[in-house]
C-alpha cells in the first residue's frame, strides 16, 4: 500500500527544508496577502505613461531613492481629473494593492489620481525646512571657509549646460587655468537627486579638490525641488568639502542654499566666490608695492634730514670734543676716588694706632713694666695665694725684662 504525501504546512513558519512551500503556493499566499491590504494613498512622481485601449499604465517612483511601482487606472478616471498628469509631475494616487503571481510583481489599481499643489510643496518644504533647522543643519557655526584658492574646483551641474559655462568661463577669466573636476548630472526629474548624491561623493574623496559647486540654471518651483529633498541636504551637510550651491536666480530660494557653506545668487557669481581676481589682485600688489616704496623713501629722507641736523650741532662739529670732555671727567673721578682712599687709609690707620695703645694699656706686660712680678709654679700655674705653695719649692717669678727662679723659705 503506497503512503499519502504529507500535507503542506499552513503557514509560513512552520516550512523547513523537509517540509517547503512550492514558488507556486508562496506566490498564492502572497498574492492573499495583499488582497487584504485596504485602499492606500501614495505620493511619488510619473516618469513614464501609456495609454492603451481604455487603461493607462504609468510608472510611480518615488522621490527621494530609486524605487517606482507600476499603475494601472482607467482613462475615464485619468480624464476626469482637473488637468492631464504629465511626465515627472509629483503626484498623490489612491490605489489597491496587487500582486501577479505568475511574474511575481507588484502593482497598484488606482481609483484617482491628484496632482501635488504647490501649495502643498511649499506647505511640504517649510515643514522640512523647519526641521533640519531644528536639527543645527542651517547653523552659521557649521559652515566652513572657503579656501583662497583652490588647487582644483569641482563643479556638479547639467550636461553642457549653460550653467556649466557661466562658471567655467567666468571663473577661467578671473583666474586663468584653474583646474575644474566636472560631473554632468541630470538637474530635474526622477534620477536627479541619486545622480547629484552620487556626483557629490565622487569629489568630496578627491584630496585635491578643495570647493564644490553645485550649479543649475532657474526654473519653477517644481524643477528645483531636487534640491530641496532631504537626502541631498543631508549628504551636502556631511561632506568634508566646503560646498557652494548656485542655484538658479536671486528670487529662487531651494533648501540647498541654507545648508550649503556659501550661497551664490547665480552659477556666475559661484566663480566670483571660489576664486579670486588675478587682475584685481595685481592691482592691489602694483598699489601697495607703489605705496610701499614712498614709505620707505620718506622714511630715509626723514632719517637723513636728522642725522643732518645732529651732525652740526657744535658738539659734533668737532669730532674729538666728545672724548675730550669725556676724558676730563673720568680724570676727574679718579682724582676724587684716589683722595678719598687716602683720606680712608690715615683715618684707619688712627684707629688702628689709638687700638693698639688701648690693647697695649691693657695688657700683662704694661703691669710689669710698672714693676710687678707674675709668680707661677714651674708648670704654669698662676700662685696667687699662699695656700698653693709649700716650704721649698721651686717657683718662677717673671718680670718686665725676663724671669727667674726662687725657692720658698720660712719667714
């Protein structure tokens, strides 16, 4: 008797590899799956859009990452709106999830289509603009310098546009081979801001480049919001290159101007800011160099007349006036100095004299020469009673004009 094959797991945590769904179940369940999703709003933009025999497809991507979902909708419901839907309108689109499970893609059954105001942009912008300022991301701290010139300047604009030769040209005619590193980009639409992220960090890692410019010529409201969308900002903020966006006229006013490290009202005033002016410089060199040598000629001219005026006056006339008079008063000095040493010495030399006397008046041998004796024993002891000496000894008896010895006796 042949065994039954075992059922298939019901749900999708219970599959192993013993035990898989075949591709054919997971796409039904799946496909299940998002039947019971209800009806959603979706804002992205059109970049693509066919008619054919009563429905219209169209291609919905999203703003900011390449993403897109395919769209089908009646023509009755895409001619019942206020106006046509063209290609890289920013739309909102009220749809029903489905999914085709023999290709295994997604798509979406639009009930309406409305297009986005610009009210509603601007509404959209402000709200964005409030919080990366929140964020410190428009913060005058975190801006950097730009270099004084750069060694070389990257420039993110449209291909040969004529934003690209407003900077290159006028940037060239103020400082003449400047070095540019070009990245021709797509300005508008769908791929923009991918393609502006992407471009940016190719140059931020060029050590050599040293400033970047991000450049396109004026539009509406709309061809400018890809540099108004979160990603660009923030991948602007976090470069290590100071960035200067140039972005369309002085009236259009996109969120990349307040993140940027500079803001140029025009891609040509872009090339004023990132480099100098060779002519203009030189000028100012020929000026200060100009100023410079009057300064120094009115200052020798001042030094001479001075070193004039102090060589006549009498003292210098004569050149050896000076150490004359210099001579006289150190011969001076010295007479001085040399009568009041001697002054010094005689009267040390009476102070000394009138010591000595004093030292002499009190000393032993002034008391002998008034004729006393000094008495000792014949080891030095001084006898001064008695008491000390006995009957026959043998003393010593010193005098002004030397000593001699006595014997004691009885009296």
């Amino acid at each position: 008797m042949s065994s039954q094959p075992s059922p298939l797991p019901e749900r999708a945590a219970d599959t192993s590899a013993d035990h898989p769904w075949p591709v054919r179940l997971l796409s039904l369940k799946i496909g299940e799956y998002i039947e019971k999703m209800s009806v959603v709003w979706v804002e992205g933009q059109v970049v693509q859009l066919d008619r054919r025999a009563g429905t219209a497809y169209l291609t919905l991507r999203d703003v900011d990452v390449d993403m897109s979902f395919n769209v089908m909708i009646s023509t009755n419901a895409l001619d019942a709106m206020a106006r046509p839907v063209g290609q890289g309108e920013r739309v909102v689109v009220q749809a029903k999830p489905g999914f085709w499970g023999k290709r295994g893609t997604l798509s979406l059954e639009a009930r309406q289509i409305r297009p986005v105001g610009i009210g509603e942009l601007l509404a959209r912008l402000e709200y964005l603009k409030r919080t990366l300022a929140a964020e410190g991301l428009f913060s005058p701290e975190r801006k950097r310098p730009l270099p004084f010139l750069p060694r070389a300047v990257g420039l993110i604009t449209g291909r040969a546009s004529a934003a690209e030769r407003d900077v290159v040209e006028n940037a060239r005619r103020r400082w003449p081979g400047l070095a540019f590193e070009i990245r021709p980009v797509p300005v508008q639409g769908g791929a923009a801001v991918e393609e502006v992220c992407r471009a940016l960090a190719d140059l931020d890692a060029l050590p050599h480049v040293e400033v970047i410019v991000i450049a396109r010529g004026g539009g509406s409201v709309e061809d400018l919001l890809a540099f108004s969308n979160e990603t660009l900002l923030r991948a602007v903020a976090g470069a290590r290159t100071p960035i200067v966006s140039a972005i369309g006229h002085d009236i259009d006013t996109p969120l990349l101007d307040l993140v940027a490290d500079a803001r140029a009202s025009t891609p040509t005033h872009a090339a004023a800011l990132v480099v100098p002016d060779a002519e203009h410089l030189r000028a100012q060199l020929d000026l200060t160099t100009s100023r410079l040598r009057r300064a120094i000629g009115e200052s020798l001219r001042r030094e001479r007349r001075r070193l004039v005026e102090l060589t006549s006056r009498p003292v210098l006339s004569d050149r050896t006036a000076y150490v004359q008079s210099q001579r006289i008063e150190i011969a001076t000095l010295r007479r001085r100095s040399q009568l009041r040493l001697t002054n010094l010495i005689v009267r040390d030399q009476d102070r000394i004299a009138h010591l000595r006397q004093q030292a002499w008046v009190l000393s032993p041998q002034a008391t002998l020469d008034r004729g006393y004796a000094l008495v000792t024993t014949p080891t030095g002891e001084v006898i001064s009673d008695q008491e000390q000496i006995a009957l026959d000894d043998l003393l010593r008896v010193r005098v002004a004009r030397g000593d001699f010895a006595v014997r004691a006796v009885a009296n």
